[in-house]
C-alpha cells in the first residue's frame, strides 16, 4: 500500500472513531437528562447537560465535515490505483492491437453475427429478446453501456456466481 494510501485510510479511521466518540458522548448527556428529567418530573432544567449537549453538536457537525473530507481523500488515493495487469498484455488504446493468444474448439467459418438473423445475434440481443435485461434505464443510470438484469437473467447470473465459487 502506498504510504498516500496509507496516510488517507487512517485519517479517515481516526475522523470516524472521532465522530463515533462524539455521538456517544451526546448519547449519554442525552441519557442523564432523560434521567434527572424523570427523576424531578420535569422541574430540573438540566442547564449544564443541556449547554455541553450544545456544545457537542457543534462539535459534531465539525466531526462530520472533517469525516467527509477524509473520505474524499480516501476516495482520492483509491482512485489512484490501476489495474494490475500482466507483463505480456499489450499497452494499446483499441482493441485491434490485441493479439489472439489460445481459441479453443473450431470456429464456423460461415458463422457472421450480424445482429439480424436468429442464430446470429449479439450476446445482448438474445438477452433482450429472452427478456433478460433493461437497457434504457440502466443507461440512464450508469451510461451508455449500463444495463439491468431482470427475472431469469438475474437467476442466471447468480447461478453462474455460484458455479464460480
């Protein structure tokens, strides 16, 4: 890990046990009041509890920007980390450089996926026609490639997890 990563997962450990630490205090202020409230019915204002409970969520509003922002620098760090790729992959910006390193089985010389003739559609057309996917709001929510599963591609999908496991 490297020690940006490093220096951003701890403060934000520390910003979360900070604002933990914060909210149990107030819990407890909470808590004695309730107490000192039932105990007098009603008559004890509680002056003391009542202005740290105050000062307390002062406190924690400041815990929670600073949490945020350890996040974000988290988020940051993470992000900054790459694939980690083998040493033979070809470093290319398309498709077209990757060479073809093992087939198996015999390729139907006659076999054109043209996306128009049953037999030869896409992966994802015979997806949409079995009514295994919903392309138009899994775009609106992820992209252009985004998509939801539904009914029995959701099954298939946690078959094939499970086969894997």
């Amino acid at each position: 890990m490297s020690c940006f990563l490093q220096l951003a997962h701890h403060k934000t450990c520390l910003a979360k046990h900070d604002f933990e630490g914060a909210k149990a205090e107030k819990n407890k202020i909470s808590k004695v009041v309730a107490e000192k409230k039932k105990a007098s019915k009603g008559k004890d204002p509680c002056e003391e509890e009542v202005a740290q409970s105050k000062a307390l969520d002062a406190k924690i509003e400041e815990l929670v920007t600073k949490r945020e922002d350890a996040e974000k620098q988290l988020e940051k760090a993470l992000g900054s980390i790459g694939n980690i790729v083998h040493k033979d992959v070809v470093i290319s910006k398309t498709e077209d450089d990757n060479p073809v390193l093992r087939t198996w089985g015999e390729i139907p010389k006659d076999l054109v996926v043209n996306g128009e003739e049953l037999g030869k559609l896409h992966h994802h057309q015979v997806m949409h026609c079995l009514d295994f996917i919903e392309m138009e709001r899994g775009s609106k929510v992820a992209g252009h490639r985004g998509y939801y599963l539904k009914g029995y591609g959701v099954m298939l999908n946690q078959a094939l997890i499970n086969y894997g496991i």
